[in-house]
C-alpha cells in the first residue's frame, strides 16, 4: 500500500519575485531553490516543515486561480496574527473557531485564500 508522506502545494503566480518576497517578508519562508526552465520559473519555499512551489510556468494555465483555501497549521499564531496584520488584506480576523482552533484568513497577491491556524493556547 502506498504511505503518503506530504503534500507540495504548487501555485501559479503572475510575479515571481513579488511572491517570493511576500512569503519571504511577511509570512517569514527561506528559499530551497529557484530555477528557470520551459519558459517558466520556479521556487520551492520552506518554512518549518511545510513546503510551497511557485511557479510562472505555462503548464498551470494562464493566470493564477485556486477555489480552496490553503491552511498553515503554526505556534504563535497570535502573535504572528498581531505582527502581520498591517502588511496584509485580512480575509478574516483571528478568532477561536467552535472546533477549538484560533486562526485568520489572509490573500496573497495573486488572490489565493491562506489560513494561518494553531491551537487555541497559541
């Protein structure tokens, strides 16, 4: 049977080095590698153990889209919430939700939904 391990989200953006520096800047990821090819760019971003892929390459179609919401599970999200609400367009505000998990909504500069979540202590 097949283990899977994790999931790398992959996420058409229309500027690259506008994206790379809001997940660099404001949500605090490093670069693991950035690379040219096929007409396209790509960038693998880490933060802690999660794993998020840019790309500009035509295979993801021609413009930025995604109906979900990616969710960020983190420590500190209060404090993070407190230190990243001016530089971002809040979607929701932190609140405890009724299944006990505190969390806010941001958008990203192609319009994609982040949740930033952790538990109700944090």
């Amino acid at each position: 049977m097949a283990e899977f391990r994790k999931v790398v989200p992959v996420l058409k953006v229309s500027d690259m080095q506008k994206s790379v520096a809001f997940y660099i800047g404001v949500l605090g990821f490093t670069v693991a590698w950035r690379a040219t090819e096929g007409g396209g760019e790509n960038c693998l971003l880490q933060a802690g153990a999660a794993d998020l892929l840019l790309s500009t390459g035509s295979h993801l179609g021609d413009k930025p889209q995604f109906t979900g919401t990616l969710y960020f599970h983190m420590a500190g999200v209060r404090e993070f919430f407190e230190r990243s609400k001016n530089q971002v367009e809040i979607v929701w505000p932190l609140e405890t939700m009724d299944y006990g998990q505190k969390e806010f909504g941001i958008h990203h500069c192609d319009g994609y939904t982040l949740g930033l979540c952790g538990s109700p202590g944090s």
